[in-house]
C-alpha cells in the first residue's frame, strides 16, 4: 500500500480526490489537511510515498517547492495551475501575479497521461492539467500533429458545470443564479486556459494555433462538454481513424459516433469523442469528461499510478460502455 | 377586444400561448383546443378575429388553408414549420415529406417582427419563425446585410431548454435523461433550421451562407443561448453599431455589453445580443431569449397585434433591464 | 396611477416586486433602492402613495417607523418578519434581540388578505406574511376555527425553493451545494415561522395549537408545497366543504382535487390546497404556492391594491386553471 | 470469481446493478440481459452462481419460480415487488392482480439486510426490499421493537427522485414535467409499500401500525428523504441510543446529529438516520438512502454478497464520513 498524503480537501477537487482514494485498492491516505500553514506542518507524520495537491493557485507552486525539498524521494502531484505554463513572464500573463517558484517553470511533466505517458512514469512533479485543457487537448492534439485541421480560426464552444468554478461562496454561484440559466464567460481569448492550451499544442503538436475560446456556466454540478469546431478538407472519416490510432488500446479515452452525453462520462475517468461534418470546410469534435474526475482528481490519480509504478487503471472508474 | 380561436393548447407553446393570451388586455381567448377535427367544426362557434396555429407541421398548414377559407377575413398566425420553407421543393428537402398546401408557399410573410415589420401590418396569414431561427437570424441579418462579417465558415452552436423538443412521450425526454445532462444532437448541417435559416437570409440579406449549426439539449425548461462565430476582420464596436442602429428603439431586442443569460429573457418578450473579440479574424455574437415566448408565443403574438392593429408591444412581458 | 417606493431591490423579494409592479396597470413605481441611509433619504424626491419594504428584519422595522412619521398619509407594507408577532417579548424569543420599534407591535393588520380583508382596506401600515405562514395558515385557519381538526400533534412537512433562503452568498446555498439534494434544517418547534403560525392561530382561530413543524431546502427555484398532517375524525369532504365555503369567489385561493404542484402556481399570486384520507384518525391537506409572490411580493402588492382602494387582483398572475 | 447473471438491464436499477457489478472485485457478470423469454433462454450459457431480477413484478415471480426449478443451487434475487408480500391476497389488494407462482410466498427471506442478516446467510431465494420501505423500514423497526414510539398515528412524509418512478416514457416523468417542481402522489394509505412496511413491521417488530405515508415526487435524479413522525413521550436520546445500539458496527447505516442530506448518501449504499423532538409528544426521524443503491441494486449486491459467503462489504461503495 501506497501512502498518500493530501493537501487542500474543503473544495470540490479535494473532496473528489478522497472520494477517489477511498476506493484505491492500493492507496491509503495518510493525511487530508486544508491548506494549513505548511512549513510547521512538515514533520515525519507528514512522510509519505506522494503528496496531491489541491490548493489554490499561487499557494500550490509554494509547497510543491517545499515538499520537493524536504522529501525528494516523494512524488508531488499539483492540480492547480501553477506549474502549466511554460514561464514566468506566461505566468505574469495569464495570472496576473508573479509565480511562487519560477525556478520550477519549463521541467514539469505536464500530466495529460494518453499524450505524456512516457515523462510520466518515474516521475516526482507531475502538473496536473486544467479540466478545460484536457477537453480540449485530447481530440486537438492528434489532429494538428497530423496536420489533419488547420491551427487557424479554430473555434471552442466549451460548457462546464458549477463544480468547475470551485466552492467559493460567490452570489454569482448561488443556486437561484445558476439554476435554470446559461452564459458564458470570459469569451474570446481571454481565459487562462487559453494559455495553457496554447502552449501544450506548441510542445506536443508544433504548430500555434488561433484559438477562440468560450467557455458556459451549465446548470449541472459535473461534466465538461467542448465544442470544437475546425477548418479542415479532410474526410470525418480520416479524423476519426487518426483519433482511433492514437488512442487505440487507451482504456480511459473513447472515439463515438453519435455525440457523446455528459451522463456517460460523469463519476468516470474517461473522455468520449466524436467527429460530425460540418459545411464545406468545417468540422466539429465533441469532448465530454467529469472535470472533477478525467479533468482533475481521476487523471490525478492516473498519473500517481505511473509515477509510483501501479496499474494505470487501478482505482479509476469506468464507464457502462 | 378581438376574439381569437386556437388551435392545438395540450404542447408547450400553445400552453404559453394561453398564459399570455390569458394576461393580454386586447385580446380575449373566444375558444381554445386540441388540434381535433377541422372540418366539422367551422361552424359559426368557430369565428374569430384571428387564429393561433400551435399545430404540428403537416396539419398545420391543412388547418391555415381551410381557415382561409372559410373565414377570409380573418388573421391566421401559423407556429409551425409548414410555411417557414420558400417552396415545396425545399420542404421536401428539409421535412422528408409531401407539403400538404403547397400553393401557399412563397406568399405568406415571415414573421421576424423587427425584420419584416412593413409585410406584417395587416396580413391575413403569417408564419411565426422557429426558436433556433429567431436567435440566429435576429443577430446575422444586420451583420450579413452591411456585409460587417462573412458569410462564409459562420458557426453557430446553439443550446435549447428541453420544451423546445415538445411534450411528446419519449425516453430521451425523461428528466433522468435530460437532468445533469448535456449532449449536441443533428450537428453540422442535418437541422430544418437551418433551412430555414438559409432561406430567410438570402431573403433579407441578399446573399448565401455557409452554415455550420449544432444544436444542443440543456437542462433547462425555458431558454436558448446562441453562440454565433463569424469571420471578420471588423473591429466589434462596428458589429455593436451596426446592431444598436437596426434595433433602436425596438421595445424587444436589446444590445448588452455581458454576455446575455437566459435567466435576463425568460418569461420575457427579448432577445439579447452581444458581440465580443475572438482570437484575430473572428468574432462572437451571443443571443439570448426564450424559446416559448420571442421564439414562439410571444412573436407569434406581436405578429397577432400587428395584423390586427393593436399596439405591438400590448400584453408581451418585458425583462427588468 | 399610484406612485410606490420601493426599499431593498436586491434580494429576490425586491426582484419580484419590480417585475410584478412593471406589470401593474395602475402603479408607477417612483422610486426603488437599496436599503441606503433612511435619515438622509427622505426627501420630497421620496414622496409616494405608498411605501414597500423588501428590507432584512431588524432594518425593517425603522425604516417602517420613519417612514409612518414622515408620511402618515402613504401607506407601507413590510415584507419582512419584524411586524408579524404580536410582541416585543415574542419578538425577543424568535429572533433573539431587541425589537427596534416595539410601539408599532400589536397595532398592525397581519397581511393574510383572504382571511383579514376587513382590517386592511384603508390601513396604513401592513405586516407582509411569511412565506411559511401563509402556506400553512391558508389551509389551517378554516379547519381549526370550525373545530374540523384537532389543535393538537399538528405535523406540517413544508419544502421550499431556494429562493426562500434569500440571496446572501453562502456556501450551503451553492449551485452544487443545493442541486440534486435535499435537506431539512430547523426541524421541530425552532423555525420563526412557528412563533408567526401560532401567534395568527391564537388570534384567527381562537386556539392554542401544537405544531411539530419540518421545513426543507428544495432543489427549485420558486414555490412551497407544505404537507400539513392533523389529527381528525370528520370525513375529508367534511374539510373540503369547508374549505369552498371560506374561500368561495376567492381570485386566489383554489381547492384543487389532486395534490397541488408546484407548476402550476409558480409565477402566479395563487394556492392550491386539497384534502386527502390518511389512516384512520388522520387527514392530509396540501398546499401550493409561490414563495416569491402569494408567499410575499404578489400577497404585498394584493394587500397594497386594498389598502390603496385599487382592484384587488390588479396587476396579480393568475394560473390556467 | 462468483458469475452472476442479471435479467433487465434496461431500467435504471439494473444500470445501477451493472455499473456495481463492474467495480465488484469478486463477482463477474456472465450475462446480462433484457426480460426476453426466459424458456428458451435456459440453456447451459445461463448457469451462474446467481441471478439477479431487475424485471417488472407479475414476470419476476415467473422468473424466480423457473430459476429455482432449472438451477436449484444458484442464489435468486428478485428486486421486483412480487415476493415482498406475505400471502396471496395480500398480492391481490395491493397489486390488484393475481400472483404468478404464490407457493413462493410466505417463505422468501426478506433481503433487509441488517434486521433479518441471519435468514439471508446462505439463503437460495431472497425478496429485496423497496426503496420506500428501505428507508421506512430501518429506523423505525428498532423504536417499534422497543416500544419507544407508538404505533398508531405514525406519519411519513417521503420524497424520491424520478429514478424511483421508472424509464417509462410518460408524460408525467418529461423533464419539463418534473424539473422545478414538486408534488405528492397515492397519498394517504394507497400505496403499495404501504402493504410492505406493514407487513415487515408485523413480522419484524411483532405490532400493527397506523400509517399516513405520502411519497413525493423530487426533481432530482436519485435519492430518497423520508421524514417520519412518531407519537412519543420517550425524549430523542433515549431514541438514538436505541439506534446507534441496533446498528453499532453496521457499514452502511450510520446515524448522525444533523438532519441527513440527499448530497451524503447518493452514489452510496448507505442510509443515514437522525432524530430530532417535535412539539410536546412527537417526535421526528430522517432517513436518507440512494434509491438506486441501498434502496435496489447496492443492498441486492450487499445480500448476495450474504448468500454467496462474500464479505458483505464487497463492492459497495461508502460515503466520505
């Protein structure tokens, strides 16, 4: 059995992680704490084999910083944004802020498991990619590596649930406001996963894209789904067949042919895709994941697994099929 | 007060045809049924100063051409699709069946208030535009006309509240299949929408579109939120422009700065639209309305006080502001 | 026209009163504020026919004094919990502090309009009911002032919409805290509303009652259905007779022979009550209304057409029946 | 590995019972099917150590009565109604139709598991209790047993979400028809789990109750509150020191201080109980459970588990605590 320990456990993801924990035939959680006061905190009853992080961003750099130091042995697994972007000054960008621990910046494994599978085993930092990324990422990045779509005009029409905006007590977030209602938000070009995207398909794929982004508030406590729409003249088919070689074997990502439901994929740690022709020259992808579970905790997890040596899957829910 | 008779009240839409009818000052509700037996039921009991169609399409426009029949004078306000389409051509296309009047085809003005005001004062039939085509046309037209955004590559993802799939017994419709749920249905080019879409922008527009549509089931009973992406290279204060001039002073449609929520337009008469930046080369254009009333009840009773010379605004609700 | 100012815009009672006065043929609505600074305000800009206060308890009540001595022709209608029990000492044992005006307890008509009409025609000052009254005291009062039911080992089961919690940003009001859940809070003999129930009994009804009294948080936004259980050996039709007779030629109050829903009294200033067997010696009444409007803004705005000499339905929904 | 197989898997509880038997470590599914026709269908590729009958009642007695004739040493769960009652007539007053295999009755252990543990080790043939009854059931049978409250007069007021009421595609289950909404159904002594509870209460805790149960239909997807009210002079600690005696190391019943949320028990086969005092001589209880979990599949998953000498936690998830 594998130790744990678990930094930040009072919002949604935190919460999560335990649920998922509990489950974990080979994990047992030492510790969950709140975020705390970390350096009085870091005494022998805080040993153990990985720490996940479930902080808030711009705390998160700052203990995976310390935990690396005092337990180099350990794996430090961050779900906050801190350790997504490749720099400093990206940081400053898209944060607004200076970063807690720039030195850390640029040799991070990024943690989409399917994509980064190889710097992932072994490793002893691993961040976590946002929930939005990762429903973006896994349908693009095949895509534009093979050059199948074009990196330009792409356009994502992302819609989250409530528990993706986290458990801070906002009027913005109360029931009556999200109830019965849409919107979006930060529309354009203007939300930092945009970043974060940006910069992975720069490292995995090699190209920069044009990218706008929209993400919706949806009235349902789980589940991401992505609209993504490309310029392309190449066949669904031959978009399909690309999605299918890649993840072929995956157990946790799934190309579709009828538009993939949230409710297939919630408490689930998979990805469902499908590819629909849109008019001459477009096409549409659809992703749909649990952020909290694919997009957050389960691939977490995933990525706990590989870097401590488990079975991939181990612990992770599936879906009926 | 003018009589007015109507047809088909056990749907959604006729239901709200009643509640608004019910709170109408001009107006009084002279008879209200199921779609039953048209022919024997003509008689004298029957007459009215206008007639509401919230029939299903096929019987509708079997029910408008009898009508007009029997009672010339009279105003007949269809809510179907059957007189949406220019010929019975392209009804064919689009519903996969015989139109069962077609010589009523190309004659009968469409009823997108704001657009075609002029057509609508005083005419004898009307055909009430669709929800989905309300909240996408109400956007384009100005843009398209002022040629502001492309006509080429517009995407359109669309999110309806689950009344607009109607009231009719299907598994797919159980609130265990539509709560917590999200998931696009028909995407690309497969919707009657978006024929009639293409064929009232080539109307009032002048010109072809290249359209790429998805629409999608929200779990929600009211409402659809319309994310419109055009290719321009038009600064978006422009858009705005072109947009506040086409609706000044029109007491339902309303240019906002946020992006709209339907929680602003349910239960109300208005459409909201904003436009935002995207990345370079695009542009975002949301609206936002309720699909039972301004996309169904609602315009189809503005239309009603047109044609009958009542003032237009009289007995529609408008938002808070 | 009357002309009516309106204090507290923000909350969802203030909300609701702006839309249902928007809607209202014969008042103009002056002026609407947030709770701001009394003193300073009342100016001549302030002047009004009539004066509603959607204020948190405690500010209510001096601003309701102000307003008395500074206007004593205009009168106002409190919307929140400060005028509705009988006395200071009362008042102390509910809300645990001072009342901030005690002078005005025991002098102001309770706001019940079906059952207290006599004393608000013309009145001057009006305590607005409680939500959770008004749901339980529409079907109480007949049967207990007729001795139907015994005045003892009452149970009401009360469940209501989020909005009746207000809009103050808590955590346990979250989106993802309230959707798909729910819960009761306060159970027994702890809720205000039970001081405001028996106070009205005892006066109404002229008996002293036992109230076990449950209320629940429900995932919706609007509405309360309260479960009321007496203990009873009269034949329900006995209570149904009852119940017409009180309420014959009532705009507002119907009763219904299914269980009421909350669907079909949502967004209208009606409740439906019905009666039910339950096993021997025990009988089951139901009520349905809109915590927002008969619950307290379209109950003050009934109450505000009495005592301004307007229609009493002016400007009130009303349901399809 | 224990092979099981499931008839009817197209409702919601045997979903349910595939998406457990999936995360069951000792237990494979080895078919699992629609009703179909079991004659046929009972060759070889059928034999399993046990069957599991998610089918709707009148064929489920068909079912288990074959079952048990064609594989005498395999276990039979039926999930369904039909062997919950203890006679024939009883069948026929609630069901209103004649039983399909009434030998059956009278000697089906009944599969609530933590009262009658002893008759389920072992056991061939086993009744699961009903989601309603399940949440009746567990905190009354202690007080009763005890004579802590008394039977007569005894109120239960429950709400289910709409998984409880099936996949059927009716009207009344439409999304637009139970999303923000609620209402009672059968109140008083109609329904059929009235005749359950009564029955076990008989056997189990040797006395007649009178019983006023009202289920409500809840606009969520899963989940059961019943809100119990008791006549009784003992004080409430006497009545939870009753409870936490009674199931004082039990895994999935826990009875807490608060009242239970819906939120703590869904996606678990937990129930959660607490007490609360009314006015003078009542007394209030909660119960909450997953209908789908400890109220169908997870505690059917938790008797096989007994009747095939599996730790009878097996597989069953838990809740955070």
């Amino acid at each position: 059995m594998k130790r744990i320990g678990l930094f930040g456990v009072t919002g949604y993801t935190g919460r999560e992680l335990r649920r998922l924990l509990a489950m974990h035939p080979d994990i047992e959680t030492t510790f969950a704490t709140g975020s705390g006061h970390l350096d009085h905190e870091l005494g022998l009853e805080r040993e153990a084999d990985a720490y996940l992080l479930a902080l808030p961003h711009g705390i998160a750099a700052r203990f995976a910083d310390t935990l690396r130091g005092s337990w180099p042995n350990a794996v430090v697994i961050d779900l906050s944004g801190d350790l997504r972007l490749p720099s400093a000054e990206s940081y400053r960008t898209w944060y607004g802020t200076e970063h807690a621990a720039p030195a850390l910046l640029g040799h991070v494994p990024y943690g989409l498991t399917e994509i980064n599978r190889k710097q992932l085993g072994g490793a002893k930092l691993i961040s976590n990619p946002g929930c939005y990324a990762t429903s973006v990422l896994l349908p693009s990045l095949p895509l534009l590596r093979e050059q199948l779509v074009s990196p330009n005009g792409i356009i994502v029409d992302s819609k989250s649930g409530a528990s993706g905006a986290g458990r801070a007590a906002r009027e913005a977030l109360l029931f009556c406001e999200v109830d019965e209602d849409l919107k979006a938000y930060s529309p354009g070009h203007q939300h930092r996963h945009v970043g974060e995207i940006e910069a992975v398909v720069q490292q995995h794929a090699g190209c920069e894209i044009s990218l706008t982004f929209c993400p919706h508030l949806l009235p349902v406590k789980r589940g991401i789904l992505s609209s993504l729409y490309f310029r392309s003249e190449t066949p669904p088919e031959q978009l399909v067949a690309a999605l299918r070689s890649t993840y072929a074997g995956e157990p946790f990502v799934r190309i579709v042919e009828k538009p993939p439901r949230l409710q297939d994929v919630v408490y689930t740690n998979e990805c469902h895709i499908s590819v629909h022709a849109g008019a001459s020259g477009n096409v549409i992808v659809f992703s749909a994941l649990d952020n909290l579970v694919k997009g957050a905790a389960g691939q977490a997890i995933q990525n706990l697994n590989l870097a401590l040596g488990l079975p991939e899957k181990s612990g992770l829910p599936v879906s009926l099929g």
